[in-house]
C-alpha cells in the first residue's frame, strides 16, 4: 500500500531547520562584522621594535602600534597566526586601567601590561579565543603588548621586566 507523509512530515522539518540555522548563523555573522567594519588591513599601522628586558635577556618583538582609537579596537581581531617575535602594542594618552576582549580574536594571546614606571605590571596568558570576558590590567598602565599565547612564558617574561620601544616612523 501507498503511504503518503503528512506535510509537516520529519524530513520537511529537518529542512526547515537547516535552512533557517544557516540563515540565523549570517544574519549573526553579518551582525559580528558590521560591529567592527571597517577593518583596516595590519599593513597600514604603524611597526616599531619593543624590548623587553628580562634578567638580561631582551626579547625582541616586530609590532603593530595600535595608535588611533579604531585600531586600538580593531587590534588583532581576525588574524589567524601570528609569529613568535611579533605582536601588536596599545600605547595609552594616559595612564589608565585599561580592559580588553578577544572578541572575533582567532587565536589566543599574552597580554602584557605596562605600568608607570616602563616595568611589567601584569600579565593574563592564553586568553580565550572570541571570549567576552573582560580582562583588566587592575592597575593604571601606560601600553599593553599582546602577543601570542604562552609567549610570555616562553620567553621568560615576568612581572618587573623593563619594557622599551622606538616611537614609530610617522606615516608617509
């Protein structure tokens, strides 16, 4: 015998689901990247060099300098692999607290913050990819360093390290 489904049979509403989750997940996705567009491509900041000295090992890092309030927001959101010896610095106008996010942030990060006095105040390793969460330096710093997770650990670096970078070249 012949039988016929009834229309909302379970195949019917398998369908529907799927091709309204692939809608919801671009309606999210457009949603993520017009919060943060435009994107500038990391060729157009400026790089410098940053030491840091630690028990008279200087680590030597290739930056991007976060320099604008859009590229301080941007920061390396969207980067998918990022080198040992590179990283990106957020220089602050003033000293402040400052707090991050890894919001559209690929890969996890070191991020080392610099106080007053041009020595490592703190740093958060390995923070979590597309986390939220607010990651705070607690106390006034005057740059923050990110870097690729587990870097600082690596290197060596620790709480009381001087820190030090060239200003950068200014734009053509």
């Amino acid at each position: 015998s012949n039988q016929r489904r009834p229309p909302h049979s379970t195949t019917v509403r398998r369908a529907r689901d799927i091709v309204l989750g692939i809608v919801l997940a671009g309606a999210l996705t457009a949603a993520c990247f017009a919060q943060s567009l435009p994107i500038e491509s990391l060729t157009h900041f400026p790089r410098t060099t940053l030491d840091i000295l630690s028990h008279g090992h200087r680590n030597h890092f290739e930056i991007w300098v976060a320099d604008t309030p859009a590229r301080q927001e941007q920061g390396l959101m969207f980067v998918r692999d990022l080198p040992t010896s590179e990283g990106m610095l957020f220089p602050q106008t003033a000293p402040q607290v400052a707090h991050f996010w890894m919001k559209n942030t690929y890969i996890p990060l070191d991020m080392v913050f610099v106080g007053e006095d041009g020595r490592v105040a703190k740093i958060i390793a390995n923070a979590t990819p597309f986390s939220l969460a607010v990651l705070s330096s607690d106390v006034p710093v005057i740059a923050v360093l990110e870097i690729g997770g587990s870097e600082a650990q690596r290197q060596g670096i620790q709480v009381g390290d001087r820190v030090s970078w060239k200003k950068p070249a200014a734009a053509p």
